[in-house]
C-alpha cells in the first residue's frame, strides 16, 4: 500500500510504476481504488496506472467539509508528489465529475478523459429526498443490511457480484456517510463549461443504468466532442464492473489512438 501527506490529509493510492504513459482512475461514490482491478490489469503492460482512494472512502480518511473542485486538487497534488506530469484520466461515475474539474483546473497536463457511467449535471432533484432519507436511516443504523442492499443495486447494477462491496459498506463509519453525500449533492452543473475542455474524451454508459439516465451520457459526449457513446449492454451503473471485458476494449482504443504509443 501507498500513501501520500498531502495539504488535505493521507491519500491511498495504487501506482505500478515506470516510465510509460499515466493513467489516473477517479472511482464512484463509496466505492475506492479497488473498482478498478480489472482495468489496472489490463493496461498495467503498457501504461502507469494510479488508481487512489478519495476524501472518506477506501483508506483515504475524510477531513470536513469539501468540494470536487478540492478532489481535483487532490490529483494534481497526488501527482505532483510522485512525479507525474502529463496523464489520462478515468472517472467513474462522481470520479467523472472530479475528472471535469481536473481538466478545467490543468488543461495543459490532461490528455484525454474517460467516463464510465458520468455525467456533467448535477444529482437528479426527483431522487435526492429518497438519498437523502437513505443518508439518514444508513446514520442511525435503522436496517442496515436492507440498506445496503438496496444502494449495491443502485451503484452496482442487478446483473453484477456486489458482495465485495456490501460487506465493505457495512463497515463504514457512518459518520463518514453525509460528508460524501453533501459533496456529491452539492455539485453544480458543468455544462455550459463543457466547451473549454478541448482534449479527447471517450464517454462509456450502461444501458440499465438507473442512477444516471442514458441521455445524460449523450449530453456529456456532445459537449465534450466525444462522439457516440459507448454502450454497454445490460450494465448498470458500474458498467466496469458489470462487463469488463467491453469497457476494457474501448478504454484501449482510445489510449492507444491518443497515447502515441
């Protein structure tokens, strides 16, 4: 294991190290560096990949109150530290909207950006009072096995193993819960910003997922220039996850068209 002081606190991160070209994966909400095993495998051959734990979630403790304009300050600091200088980024789901923030905060070090299941907006307000009474039960412990349930099916997908995950969440200090959820919350819509970021993006979305509506993938990839959508049949919201082989496949192509290797 891997850490970094930096301004914010201890970081945990992943590197594998070496000379090649760097690769950055921002994971979901609750989720940490370790939703990214499939990938970091198969690109580890051919590029570094850092993969690191956010403010409250894997290792990674949180400290107050904080923004994702602060998680991406976070990555150019983790970065800095260890002596990376230009990179690709992944983001899935709320890593996507740190992802933006990078891009907008240090457009001279991104070369490209990816997004798993993400969008530029901000939470759906139709959904936010059923999260937010989901924060409140998750606080006061109030059938927390049935919770959990019911968020692996929301994050994960129905059609994806989230064993892993849940027996992890329900280890979590619920303290750590609405700290994280006001981050994701509180975002506001990038959209009309969209247009300033001018490296290649490649935008990847489930075609069940239910946490961010399809539509909104295509909202993001038309702002940033990125084409089509990738679809991937039958994911949920952690399309990663769900269908690794397929998110593998075009995560590849797109750094090999874009990585000059």
């Amino acid at each position: 294991m891997a850490y970094a002081d930096l301004k914010a606190g201890r970081f945990h991160y992943k590197d594998t190290g070496g000379d090649l070209p760097a690769v950055v994966f921002s994971h979901g909400f609750l989720m940490d560096h370790e939703m990214f095993e499939s990938q970091v495998a198969a690109l580890a051959s051919q590029y570094r990949c850092i993969a690191w734990d956010q403010r409250g979630h894997g290792l990674t403790e949180v400290r107050g109150k904080h923004s994702f304009w602060d998680s991406a300050a976070d990555v150019g600091e983790l970065l800095d530290s260890i002596g990376v200088g230009r990179f690709f980024h992944v983001g899935m789901s709320q890593g996507g909207f740190i992802g933006l923030r990078v891009a907008l905060n240090m457009p001279d070090r991104v070369r490209g950006l990816i997004f798993i299941d993400s969008q530029a907006g901000q939470e759906d307000p139709n959904a936010t009072p059923m999260y937010e009474a989901m924060v409140q039960a998750w606080v006061a412990g109030q059938e927390r096995e049935n919770l959990v349930e019911t968020v692996a099916q929301i994050i994960c997908g129905p059609n994806t193993d989230h064993g892993f995950w849940t027996s992890r969440w329900l280890g979590l200090d619920p303290d750590v819960v609405p700290v994280i959820f006001e981050t994701l919350t509180t975002r506001e819509d990038l959209h009309n910003r969209l247009s300033e970021i001018t490296c290649p993006a490649l935008v990847i979305h489930g075609t069940e997922d239910t946490a961010i509506p399809f539509e909104r993938a295509r909202a993001l990839a038309k702002g940033l220039r990125a084409g089509d959508v990738v679809q991937v049949e039958g994911a949920g919201h952690s399309a990663n996850l769900a269908d690794p082989l397929t998110v593998n496949h075009a995560i590849k192509d797109f750094l090999t068209a874009h990585a000059g290797i």
